[in-house]
C-alpha cells in the first residue's frame, strides 16, 4: 500500500504545479522547479507477463514512445537553455503545456507537498 501511495503522490505531483509552489517558497534563489509527462513509454515493466509484453511490443511501438522519446522532455527541461529561468511551469513532448483547473490549484500543491514530505519522513 506504501507503494501505491508513493506512485499516487507522483503522478499527482506531475499534473499539480507543485513546481509553481515550490518555485515560490524559493523566491531569490537559483532554483528552477517545473512539473512534466514524459508521455507513454515503452518499457520491460511487462517484461514477466507474456500477453502485455506482446501487446505493448506489436501495438505500443506504434502509439507509445521508446525510451529515449520518453527522456526527451526531462532533458529539454533540465538543459535546454530556452527553459533557463522558467519556473512553475508544466511541460509535455518538450513544450510548454496546459494544464487542468486542478494543476492550477496551489491549495492542492502545497497539501500534495506536505503529504510527499510526510511519505520521507
């Protein structure tokens, strides 16, 4: 159950700007915080079930990103020098994104950042 909370928090954490809320408790710092979705990626977390596997290497390489397609997004937003300076956004295929009234909610962010600080604890 640990697990699933922890895998909730961080998918949570990529829709909701918690890079927005962090980004202002750090206000005159040299730190950049931005949330992103690296997208569906092909990976071997199937790699023990033969008919997902099969499923996900036949269709996915057709609708799914490789890994290094995955990658790309947090790179971009990690090195790209276009990004230098931006902070409290969301990015997604190495753009910046939209996101939902809920990612938008920084009363949520800040509750999302306390629970993932309490899961550390």
């Amino acid at each position: 159950m640990y697990a699933f909370q922890c895998l909730l928090a961080m998918y949570i954490m990529d829709t909701v700007k918690t890079g927005a809320w962090f980004s202002e408790q750090e206000e005159g710092a040299n730190v950049t915080a931005n949330s992103l979705h690296p997208g569906s990626i092909v990976t071997n977390l199937f790699r023990y079930n033969g008919f997902i596997r099969g499923l996900c290497n036949t269709v996915g390489k057709f609708v799914l990103k490789d890994v290094k397609q995955g990658a790309a997004t947090t790179c971009y937003v990690a090195l790209h020098p276009q990004v230098q300076g931006i902070s409290g956004e969301y990015f997604s295929d190495s753009n910046l994104a939209k996101t939902t009234a809920q990612g938008k909610d920084m009363d949520m962010a800040k509750k999302l950042w306390d629970f993932s600080v309490n899961l550390i604890k």
